[in-house]
C-alpha cells in the first residue's frame, strides 16, 4: 500500500490469537494526522481446527459453540423478541421474520454486551426469513452449512443456540443439544420445504438463532 509516498507491504501471516475469520475494514492513520480506512482489505481465514467440519470431521458441541456464540445476537422490538445470526462482519444479521415483523424498532444485543438499533434489510414471509442490518463493522460471523440429507443425515448431533424463554427480561444464552430426529414436509406451511425435526429443545426466544 502506498499512502503519501509511504509503502508498506502486504504479507501472508500466522498469529495464535483469539481472532475471528472474516473480511474486516482496516483504518489507518498517516504521519500528518490524516485518516481513512480501507473497506474489506484483511481478511482472516480459519484456523486448521475451525475448519475441521468442512473437511467432514465433526466438531463437537463445545467447538460449535465456541465458534458460533460470538455471532449469535438477542433480538428484541415493542412486542417481542428473539434470536440472530451475523451472517456478514459489517452487521448483517439473519432472524426469522416473525421475530422482527413489521415492527419499526428493532433492538439488536451483542455478545460482548453492546446494544444496536437495526433496520430490516429485507424479509419474506413465506419463508419466515428476515435479514436485518446494523451500524458496525468487524463482527464475528456464524457460517452456513450443509442441511442436505447427506450432510446432515437422520441421527446427526445438533445444536440449539439462542435465548429462550426469558428475553424480554435478561440477556442470558442458552445451549440445547440433541440429535435430527425427522425430515418433513408439514401440512400448511409447505412454502418453507422441507424442515428438520431435532429432539434439542426449542422454546420462544430461540426463535431466529
């Protein structure tokens, strides 16, 4: 990078911190005092042991949890609340659509114990889906996986993160293990595919996580 004649190269590095993959902004500040940042220009790929479960070995409930409970949000409006994923470093949250739905004030809580005000991004109701964004950059991301029948086949381990029963009143995450115990298709709500029936306990609150 060049910056008022000022070059600094760009290397490949290794570091054992506590760092979150993802695409992060980077800001610097020149020797006059000015500053600027570059948009999306450090990218952290996982570590070998995070990305274990895309070369078909399983993590376990702890891995999972470590590695998704930094981008698991509380979601709460005027009349309810529930859970989120960030699904982008710049505040690109994902939730269901009931969670949020037309409400005007949306209330987004971080794991680090920070509080955000959100806009709704876009949403559909037939898929019970709704993307919410919020003013911050840098954020741990959740990731997506394979919910095919051969990724995720009858029997496989599962776990429920979010904040169940008592949102309305505290921040408190909890943790629900179980097993895939269906794939089904229910009468009335065939819009949204086929769905996975897990025997981990899912109650009001975990909604969206």
């Amino acid at each position: 990078i060049s910056v008022n004649s000022i070059t600094q190269n760009l290397i490949y590095a290794k570091y054992a911190g506590d760092f979150n993959p993802g695409t992060y902004d980077v800001a610097i500040t020149n020797p006059d005092g000015g500053k600027f940042t570059l948009v999306h220009a450090l990218s952290i790929m996982p570590s070998s042991d995070q990305s274990s479960s895309q070369n078909g070995v399983a993590l376990s409930a702890t891995e999972v949890i470590k590695r998704v409970k930094p981008a698991t949000v509380l979601i709460r409006t005027i009349v309810g609340c529930g859970s989120g994923m960030i699904v982008q470093s710049d505040g690109l949250i994902l939730t269901n659509y009931h969670v949020i739905s037309d409400e005007s004030y949306i209330s987004v809580y971080s794991d680090n114990g920070n509080i955000y005000n959100a806009i709704v991004v876009k949403s559909s109701t037939d898929q019970d889906l709704a993307l919410i964004k919020i003013n911050q950059s840098g954020l741990a991301t959740g990731a997506f996986g394979d919910s095919s029948e051969s990724g995720l086949p009858l029997g496989s381990d599962v776990v429920a993160i979010g904040f169940p029963k008592t949102c309305n009143t505290d921040r408190t995450i909890e943790i629900e293990t179980g097993n895939i115990t269906a794939r089904r298709i229910v009468s009335g709500f065939e819009s949204l595919g086929e769905l996975l029936q897990t025997s981990a306990r899912i109650n009001p609150g975990n909604s969206g996580g």
